[in-house]
C-alpha cells in the first residue's frame, strides 16, 4: 500500500508516524453524519494501510486507519458505536460524548479521548468546529462504527 504521510510531518511538534505507532494499541469518535446540522463531518483519511512504513505487512489482517475529522459547530451526531478500538486527539474546538444512559464526559482542543467499545454513544459540538485526529486499530473488512 502507498502512505501518503511524509515522516518529516509534525503534529504539534510530535513526529506523526512516532504519534501513529504510540497510539495504535488503543484507538475515537465515530464518524457518524449529524442529526441536526446542515452542514456534513468532513472526514478525510490520512493513512490505511496492512503494513508498516517499510512495506512489511502485520501479522494476520490488521489494518490501521487515521482519520481528520472537522464536526460543523452544534451538530448533534448521531447514536453510533465502534466494533474497535480507538483513540482520537483535538486539534481545535470541543466535543461532548454521551451515552444513551445521560453519563457525559466534555473534551476540549489539546485533550486525548480513547473511545467505547460496542457502546451506543454520540458527539455534540460547542459554537467551533471540532478537529480531530482518530486513529483505529481494525482489521480489513470490519466497519470504523454502526
């Protein structure tokens, strides 16, 4: 698979590919289209790939995904969860995470979210947009969320 990640790219000042293989043992939100916004989640994949930089594949049918996920200001997403684990960064606005249950968490630009497994969930932006950096740790064939 070709990467199309640069390993003189910076994120924050941390080497992304070092940031991708730190991070790739947890990994967030789902990319779920908004309920009651107009405006989309623009999601742009970063990398998807079966091996590694060098071009050796992992063991069995890994496959790791990086997402850049911009949530318009007040949306609310829809009810979702995540078949995998995964883990997401904040590079600008906030996001609250909730459950069906009322349990609330509320993350801000600079904070690290690892996401819920097989537990319905949704995000809910403040008056900015949300961007996030989402790293998954999957295999090829199984879905990022239902």
């Amino acid at each position: 698979m070709e990467y199309f990640v640069n390993s003189s790219v910076s994120l924050l000042g941390v080497n992304l590919k070092r940031m991708t293989v730190t991070l790739l043992s947890s990994l967030l939100c789902g990319v779920a289209a908004a309920e009651d916004s107009q405006r989309p989640i623009q999601t742009e994949t970063l990398i998807q790939t079966t091996s590694a930089w060098d071009g050796m594949p992992y063991g069995g049918q890994p496959q790791i995904t990086v997402l850049k996920v911009t949530i318009p200001p007040h949306t609310v997403m829809k009810w979702h969860s995540h078949p995998i684990p995964n883990a997401g960064y904040i590079l600008a606005g906030d996001l609250t995470i909730e459950k069906k249950d009322g349990t609330k968490r509320h993350f801000v630009a600079g904070q690290a979210i690892t996401e819920t497994v097989d537990s319905v969930h949704r995000g809910l932006t403040g008056s900015e947009p949300a961007v996030l950096i989402v790293f998954y740790s999957g295999v090829v064939g199984k879905p990022l969320f239902y």
